[in-house]
C-alpha cells in the first residue's frame, strides 16, 4: 500500500516541548487566571551599617535655682564658694544678689556679705531677702538677718554697706530690714560689728519708722548719722499722714540718739499741733505766734473736708483762738483782749462758751488754773442730750495716727 509516513517519534517529543509554552498560556486564558510575571529580588544590600551618633551628655548648671530659705542659701553658697565663686557675674545675674568684699575681721583677708533676694512662696514683708557673711577667720555663709527681713529694694540695696559706721577699727555691715505684722511695715537699718567672736548689731533698736521713702547715712566714722525720711500712707481711719526726717547718731557705742524734725505742715491739724507742742513747753508767745500763722494761712487744707467728713476749719481756728487767750494769760498778759476776740470771731460755739467760762474763772480767782477749772468744768458738761465731752473729742479727731483730744486737753493749765 502506499500510504504517507508517519512522524518519527524523536521529532514529536521535540514538538511538544515547543507546544508547552502555548498550550499552558491557553489554558490560563481558558481558566480566566492570570500568570504573575515573576520579580527578580533586588542584591543585597553589603555596604557597613553606620551607628547613630551618641546622644550629648547635659553639661551640669554651675549655678542652680535662686534659694527659698537660709538653709538652702547657705549651702548654695558655701558649695559656689569653692566652684565659680559666690560673687561670680552669672551667679549674681541669676539669682540678683549684691556682693560685697572687705575686711572685716581685721585679718588683712578679704571677707564676703551678700544681699540675696529669697523667692518665698508666701512673703511676709516686701523684698524679701537675706544678708549672709563669710568671714576668712570664721569660714561659712551665716545670716545676719531673719529669712526674707532684708529689703532687696532699690532702698535696701543703697543701704548695704561694708563701711566704718562707729570710728573703731574693722568696718560695718549695714542693710534694710523690714518689720511687719499683718497690718504695717516699718524699717530700721542694721548695722552689724564683728568683734572677733561674734556678730552684734549697733543699729537702732527701737520699732523702725513706717513708709520710709529715703534712707542713707551722712558722715563717716564716729560722726556717721543715719537718715530716714517717712512719708506713709494716709487713710480715712489713720487720719492725715505727715512726713518727716528721722535722724540717729552713735551714743554710748550704738545709733540710739533719735531727732525728728517733721516736714511742714499741709494741712491746717497740722499746723495747730505744732503750736500746741510750743503751748504744752510753756513757749507762751512762740505757741500765740504759731497759732496765729495757721489761722492766716489760707494754703492749709481742711482733710476732714477733703474725704467727706464735714469742714473742720471753723472748728480748729475757733479752737486756737480760744488758746491764744490762754496763752495771753499764762504769758502774764492781759487775756481780756484775746477773749473778747474768741467771742467775736469763733464759728465753733463750744469754744465760744468755754472762752466766756475761763474769763470768769480768771477774773474770779485772779489766775489761769481758775480760768481753766471753770472752762474744763463747762466742757465736762452731760445731761439729757447733751454729751460736751464726746462731742468735743468728735470735733477735734482726725484718726488714730494723729494727736487724740479729751475735754480735758483743752485747757490743762
């Protein structure tokens, strides 16, 4: 038969690992799968791992935080002492201090005080701060000040001195110190002498002066006077406030010489009590002078008046008329003419009528205690309502801060 040949096997095993490729392809488009075209994996990464750079160590703070007590003021202190130094620009910058150097334990050394404000939670006065020493012969901060009495004001800080305060060898430490209660501050300037065992202040001893608006020390040595001038604040129930400069020199080895010298007076009270103070001397004629100064000065000013509690200016000039007759009389002049003037000129009646019952007992007794007596008497005067005493000590009180006046202050001779 003639027929075709058929396919050598070798031949169709060659076929099919050609067809392979096709037939799979088919079969995925048959299933609807799609084949993923595989990825190839990226080289791997040989280059050398770099470490992080170390973290940079905190470099310590030399200074610290400003103190809150004594206690921690000293060892801060001591310990910048034998750092950075306790009068270093940052420490003083940072917490405010003021440094002084001098010497004085009289080791020819130099010794350190300073001024360092305390930041207490709850202040009791304003300023609050501290003064410590450190002594070359006596090594370590001590406080010469309870904690936050030292005044860090502007004041404070013109006060705080290294100075020779008493003329003896070695100088002073001088600083502000505050004394307040819950009502009032005052202020009084210690002066603080080693005396090669301990510390003792020399400073006045008394309660301080309130609203001190300068202070500061004139002359040096045994002749150094401390100066305070005052100038508080004034209120309705404290009545006018007077300023007025306060003056301490050395006496027996301390600054307890007092001399007050008040400002001139503004207000017309004020004018009056001077004249009083000459009258209560017995300066019988400077007192009249005085008097008749206040009633012709015009400028003088009426504080009841000025906060709401009724003009007092009649009443005052009434009332200093009233004792320049006094005066005439206990002068050894006669007292008719500066009576007659109280009854003519005096707006206040209760003057007016004590002027006529001193002329009685004057002219009656033939002195001025009998002239008083019977004024006094008149002034003692109470009944169905009438109360002389108590409308008396209304109509001359200008508040607790000032002179106080009873009937019986009118006319004590």
């Amino acid at each position: 038969m003639g027929g075709r040949k058929l396919p050598h096997p070798r031949a169709l095993t060659a076929l099919l690992f050609l067809l392979l490729p096709v037939l799979a392809a088919g079969c995925a488009c048959a299933t609807g799968e799609t084949l993923a075209t595989p990825v190839p994996s990226p080289a791997a990464d040989t280059s050398p791992t770099l470490a992080p750079p170390p973290s940079p160590t905190p470099t310590p703070d030399p200074v610290g935080p400003p103190p809150r007590d004594i206690p921690e003021a000293r060892a801060a202190l001591d310990r910048l002492a034998r750092t950075i130094g306790a009068c270093s620009p940052a420490v003083a910058e940072r917490w405010q201090l003021a440094c002084l150097q001098g010497d004085i334990d009289g080791d020819l050394a130099s010794d350190t005080v300073v001024l360092l404000p305390l930041s207490q939670p709850a202040p009791v006065g304003p300023y609050p701060g501290v003064v410590l020493a450190n002594l070359s012969t006596a090594p370590g901060f001590v406080a010469l000040s309870p904690p936050g009495a030292a005044d860090t004001s502007i004041l404070g800080r013109a006060v705080f001195s290294v100075a020779d305060r008493d003329g003896r060898p070695r100088p002073e430490v001088a600083f502000l110190e505050n004394l307040c209660t819950a009502s009032r501050c005052a202020s009084l300037v210690r002066v603080y002498t080693w005396d090669g065992a301990t510390w003792r202040d020399i400073g006045p001893a008394d309660q301080g002066i309130v609203g001190i608006d300068r202070v500061g020390f004139e002359g040096t040595g045994a002749a150094t006077a401390i100066v305070l001038h005052s100038q508080p604040a004034s209120s309705l129930a404290a009545g006018p406030a007077r300023g007025g400069t306060y003056r301490y020199t050395l006496s027996s080895g301390r600054f307890t010489a007092l001399q007050a010298d008040l400002d001139p007076p503004v207000f017309l009270f004020h004018a009056i009590a001077d004249a009083d103070a000459l009258f209560e001397r017995g300066q019988w004629r400077e007192a009249i002078a005085a008097y008749e100064r206040a009633i012709a000065d015009r400028t003088l000013r009426d504080w009841k008046f000025e906060n709401g509690r009724g003009a007092s200016r009649d009443a005052l000039v009434s009332y200093a008329l009233f004792r320049i007759a006094v005066a005439a009389a206990a002068s050894g002049d006669d007292a008719n003419p500066a009576i007659d003037r109280v009854i003519r000129e005096a707006k206040e009646p209760v003057f007016l009528n004590a002027a006529e019952a001193f002329r009685k007992g004057y002219q009656e007794r033939e002195s001025v205690t009998g002239g008083c007596l019977e004024a006094t008497r008149y002034l003692a005067t109470t009944g169905a309502g009438i109360d002389t005493p108590g409308y008396v000590q209304r109509l001359m009180d200008h508040g607790y801060a000032n002179p106080q006046y009873t009937y019986r202050d009118i006319c004590p001779l």
